[in-house]
C-alpha cells in the first residue's frame, strides 16, 4: 500500500504552527517496501519497478514514487487504461502517462499531439475523428464513434474508448461476435458487450441473462 511519509508532531495551536500559515508543498510518497506483483523495470543504467501503474526506484527510505521514464517497458497494461485513438496511432492511457503496445509489451511514450480540429464544424475544439475509421453512431443527441467492436467519444484528446451505451445500433457487427442463443433468441457477444438483430442493424443490449 502507497503510503505517505508521516508527518511531524506540531503543537495544535496555529499561532505556534509555521505550517498552519504556509503549508509546506507535498513531500514525496515514500514506500518501505515494494508491492508483491510488482516487475522489474530497466530503462538503460535505471532501475525501476512498476506495479498497477506506478513506477517505484530505490530511495534513502525505502523506494521513491516516481513518473514513469519515456522508454519504459511493462509487460501489461495497468487497470482502468483506455484506448485513445490519435490521428491513426492507437495509443493507452492511464492518468496521465500514454503507452504504446510494442510487440506484445506495452512502452511508455510522449503524450502524442493532438489531432488538428477541422476549419469548421459542430464544435471547433473537439478533434476530428480520421476519415473512413470510424462508423458515427447517435445515441439521442450523444454522438458516438464504432470502431474494431469498441465504442469512442470524440474529445480534444482524440478518440477516447467509452462503455458500449445501450440502445446504440451498428450497421455490421465486430469481426469477433460469435452467436449466442438465450431462450431462443440470438444474440452476438463481442467482448461482453451483446448486440441483437434488428431491421435497422445490431443494437447493443444488455446481456440477455441479467435482469432490468
């Protein structure tokens, strides 16, 4: 567990207090010993250890919490890490930190810039999503873009993933659905998300075992 390093006794009177008139800046976070399921990390002499996201390197206490090096390679991607379509580069994002997959490993990279806004649209600071890549998808005045089986947004960031929203209909299903039956009706699963058929194309549904 990240733990911070505890702070000093001070008098509870703010007139004796230094730090109750000028807060000191947060100290650096400070472990004394890594987490299990940590790896190890090296980016050329430096050596570093990674678990869920946060980079750790050796300390006069323990191990400091530091930002991960540019050229960092991790073997998985740390929990909650979203897809962020730039430009045509596929990237991950967690926090702040942007990953790109490198055969099979996933290497800390420069936040990518972000994709140019069109010279005119709805919304001028919102980029543009690549022509072709995406298929638009309106869920009431929500516009969502369709891509590999996995739905985005369109911020200034670029093309952010975001949950399948339900009601959604898609022209084509993802390369991967494969056809489930539940109580004699066809569904298709990709990924935990379930379409059905419809006249209009395959709306997203909730999994036709739970319960509304």
């Amino acid at each position: 567990m990240l733990r911070a390093q505890p702070p000093r006794d001070h008098d509870d009177h703010p007139e004796h207090n230094e730090h109750a008139v000028n807060p000191p800046r947060p100290a650096e976070h400070h472990v004394a010993e890594l987490p299990k399921g940590r790896v190890e990390v090296r980016v050329g002499n430096d050596h570093y250890f990674e678990h869920r996201g946060t980079f750790y390197r050796p300390g006069p206490q323990g191990y400091v919490v530091v930002r991960p090096p540019r050229g960092a390679r991790i073997p998985h991607l740390p929990p909650h890490a979203v897809r962020v379509y730039i430009g045509t580069g596929l990237f991950y994002r967690f926090n702040d930190i942007y990953y790109q997959d490198v055969g099979g490993e996933y290497v800390v990279v420069d936040p990518p810039g972000v994709v140019a806004a069109p010279a005119a649209g709805p919304d001028p600071t919102v980029a543009a999503a690549p022509s072709g890549a995406y298929q638009s998808i309106y869920v009431g005045s929500t516009q969502y873009f369709f891509r590999d089986g996995q739905f985005f947004l369109n911020t200034p960031e670029g093309m952010v993933w975001a949950p399948a929203p339900i009601g959604a209909i898609t022209p084509s299903l993802p390369p991967d659905a494969t056809s489930v039956w539940y109580q004699e009706i066809e569904y298709f699963d990709s990924d935990g998300v379930y379409f059905r058929k419809t006249p209009d194309g395959f709306k997203v549904v909730t999994a036709p075992w739970v319960k509304n």
